[in-house]
C-alpha cells in the first residue's frame, strides 16, 4: 500500500516506519528541511528504543522515504495520516491549527479518493472539522477516519507490531477495508481492530489516557495514606491488582504522571466536559493530586531537614519522565528542581539519555555529573526520581563512600526497605515505612 505521513514527530515516525516494516511504501513528510535530511542521512532525531533497527532496514529497501514535498508524497497515496502537534491552547483545549492547515493543503493538492486519517490526539469533532475543510477546498471524495494511538513512549515499537487493539472510527466502508488491511498484519494473534464512528474513536483516547491517569493518581493516594496508617503500598498493590477486574498495571505509585501526553489529555477532557456544561469532577481531582504528588518528595525533605533547605547539596538519579527515553516533557524531576532550587539548595543531576535536554532548558542553573556516582559525591541525600534500569541494582558501598549523609528519597521505590536498613541508609520511599 502507498502511505504519506504527514510530520515525522514522535507519532508520526514510528507509525511511519513499522508501517512500512509490513512491507507498505512510506513516505513521510515534514517541513522542516534540516530534520528531512537528517532522516534521509539515515539519523534518527528521536531516542526510542528498536526504531533505528526497523529505520535504517526499510530506508535501505526503499519502503521509507523522507520529504518535504507535500504534493509528491499524497499523489500515489491511498492513506494519508496526520500525524501533527496539536499543542494545548491558552485555555487547555488542543491547537488544531497544523491540522487543519495540513488538511487545507492536501485538499488543494488531490485528484482521488483518498482516506485522510488522524492520528493526533484531537477532541472529538475533529474529524467533522476536518471533513469540513476537504468540502470547502475540494470536489474530490474523501474520507476521513479517526485512528489515535496507543502508544508508550519507551516501547511504542512494541506497542505498535502487537497493539491490544487498534481503534478506527469510521462509517465510510471503503476506508474501513482499507484500514482493516493496513492493520491485519499487526493482530494476527487475535487482538481486535474495533471499528467505531468518528467521535466514539476520538472520545476513547483522552477516555483510556485518563483512565489510566486515574488509576495512578488514586493508587498514588493510597501510597500516602499507607504511610500515615503503617502499611506497605506494596503488599496492597499485589493484593488489588490480582483481582482481574482491576489488573496488576499501572497501579505504581511514584512522584506523579508526566510526559506530553496525560497531563495534556486529562486536562483537554476536563475542559471539553466542561464545555459541555459537564463537571467531571474526578478528573478535576486526578489533576490536583498529580499536583501534589509532583512535590511529595520536597514536602518529605523540608520536613526532614526542619524546612531548611538552604545550602543542601541534593543528588538527582533520573531527570526523564519515565525510563527508555530523553523526554523531560511535563517531568516530576523539573517541578523538583524548580522547588529545591527556590529553598536554596544545590543539585547535582544524573540521567542516562536526559541531560541534554535538561541543560537545553535550564542551562547552569544546576550540576551535571557523568555517571550515577559522580553524581553523588559530597551530597546530603540522592533523590531517585526516575526508575532507570541502571538505578535499580547499584553498589551501595560505592554510595556510601561517595556522600556525606547515609540519605536516600525514593520516587519510585526501587530498592527493599530491609536491604536499605542493612545498609544503614535512612530510606524514605513512596507509600512504605521509613
Ligand atoms: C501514555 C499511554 O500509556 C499510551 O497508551 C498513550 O498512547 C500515550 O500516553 C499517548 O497518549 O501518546 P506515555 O506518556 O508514553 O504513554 O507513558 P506511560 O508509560 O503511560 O507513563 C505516563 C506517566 O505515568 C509516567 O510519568 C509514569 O512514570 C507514570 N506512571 C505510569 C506511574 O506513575 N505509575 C504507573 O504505574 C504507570
């Protein structure tokens, strides 16, 4: 099958690329001329693991192309995705203006029918925006599917070969095979391809995206309730997460959600809702406890060090949203640091693929080290704020020699309180005795 991807962000590049790992020619086009040919050089500008492998074997075999010829890359393609940002307005609803632009262009450009696709998370109505632009601007037939995305950054590869499901709102039946033989070849072992109208699929991203942030910000409650009564959120995480209805996933708590994709999601529904003259309240309390849980850790040091934070020399482990990638979009470790710099004190920060993206945003305004234990020399406790493989089995006598105080504050509970007792760290975790 003939695709065109318009913008090679994050979504856009994946798609592209396992797209055509099934065999389909990709063409991806983007605006950016510097970025294009970095591609067609064969770099890729993102980090995510087992892309550069599929990258570099279909643009060797001449199934992914790289452009910024708009009109070139539609004219053969049946399926055209758009794959563009859709960045949050002044009042927390999604910016359509690349989309609609987009789709302003391509119908200018077109001569047959061709199945526009939206891969953007976008608010529900988008496709009828969309579809309205294609009438405005062409007589040409089109049909306009909405297909978001599921995808974990860190394992979005994965997620895309074996999805457990793949959603495509459309009531236009020629689209639907299309999208139904695009798709066959990634749910062969039986996961659906559930086929929906337009809204339905668009309302069930920003439904799962903020379901699945519920679930954190509840667990992440829990956790501190756990301190407060004396148990451990780890022996009740495994006690509710066997029951099948509830599920062992994403029930970890930690130092809140982040990333580009449910803090913009959760607030874009409570806003859409809102419009609606709906007050969905829990999301409005998904939101305000993410708030909370973000500074937990520099709630537990002011109290540690009887709120004086001035002067302390604080290690940071982890400065990513999450593990497996540079993103430091919407990062806990940011409103961290923002906190500990404000109270005076100096950090010293580690993360094995962040730290340019750090040093991009806040420059010398904080230390770098090169290695986990660099990172720690001289300081007062380490914060673990990311759960990077690499953290997770240290050699603690070398941290030990390396700090001056036995500390350590864990976001994301990754070592066993007794092992850290025989150690002799104070050890201060999420939703765990100390
Ligand atoms: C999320 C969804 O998981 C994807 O399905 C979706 O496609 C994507 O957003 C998107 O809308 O594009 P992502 O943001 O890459 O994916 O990352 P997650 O692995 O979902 O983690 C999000 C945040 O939740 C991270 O800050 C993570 O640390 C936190 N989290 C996750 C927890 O605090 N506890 C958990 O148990 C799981």
């Amino acid at each position: 099958m003939e695709i065109a991807i318009i913008g090679t962000g994050y979504v856009g590049l994946v798609t592209g690329t396992c797209l055509s790992e099934t065999g389909n020619h990709v063409t991806c086009v983007d605006i950016n001329e510097q970025k294009v040919k970095m591609m067609q050089q064969g770099k890729l500008p993102i980090y995510e693991p087992g892309l550069e492998q599929l990258f570099h074997r279909n643009i060797n075999n001449e199934r992914l192309l790289f452009t910024t010829d708009l009109a070139g890359a539609i004219q053969n393609a049946s399926i055209i995705f758009l794959a563009l940002p859709t960045p949050p307005g002044g009042d927390g609803s999604a910016d359509l203006s690349y989309v609609l632009g987009a789709a302003k262009d391509i119908a200018c450009l077109i001569s047959s029918y061709k199945v526009i696709v939206t891969k953007s998370t976008v608010p529900v109505g988008t496709a009828d925006k969309v579809k309205a632009v294609f009438e405005k601007y062409t007589d040409v037939e089109v049909a306009v599917v909405s297909n978001p995305e599921f995808l974990r950054e860190g394992v979005a590869v994965e997620d895309f070969m074996k999805p457990d499901r793949v959603v495509v709102g459309t009531t236009d039946q020629r689209a639907r095979k299309l999208m139904a033989d695009l798709y066959s070849p990634y749910v062969r072992q039986g996961n659906p391809i559930i086929f929906m109208d337009e809204r339905s699929a668009e309302l069930t991203k920003y439904a799962a995206n903020s379901f699945l942030a519920t679930k954190i910000s509840f667990m992440n409650e829990i956790a501190n309730l756990c301190e407060l009564v004396g148990a451990d959120v780890d022996m009740v995480r495994l006690g509710v997460g066997s029951d099948e209805r509830i599920g062992k996933r994403f029930l970890f708590p930690g130092i809140g959600y982040g990333g580009s994709c449910f803090p913009k999601d959760v607030q874009a529904l409570a806003k859409a809702a809102d419009e609606n003259n709906y007050d969905f309240r829990i999301l409005n309390s998904v939101m305000s406890v993410n708030e909370i849980q973000k500074k937990i850790l520099v709630e537990k040091l002011k109290k540690y060090y009887n709120g004086n934070l001035e002067g302390k020399r604080f290690a940071l482990w982890g400065l990513a949203f999450k593990p497996e990638t540079d993103d430091i979009r919407e990062a806990p470790a940011l409103y961290i640091i923002d906190e500990l710099l404000k109270a005076g004190a100096v950090v010293v920060a580690y993360d094995p693929e962040a730290i340019n993206n750090v040093k991009s945003q806040l420059a010398d305004s904080i230390l770098y080290a090169n290695d986990l234990y660099e990172a720690l020399v001289g300081t007062d406790a380490l914060l673990i704020l990311t759960e990077w493989s690499a953290f997770r089995n240290p050699d603690f006598d070398t941290i030990k020699l390396n700090m001056k105080d036995k500390v350590i504050f864990d976001g994301r509970n990754l070592y066993d309180l007794q092992k850290m007792e025989e150690h002799g760290f104070y050890y201060n975790s999420i939703g765990r005795q100390v």
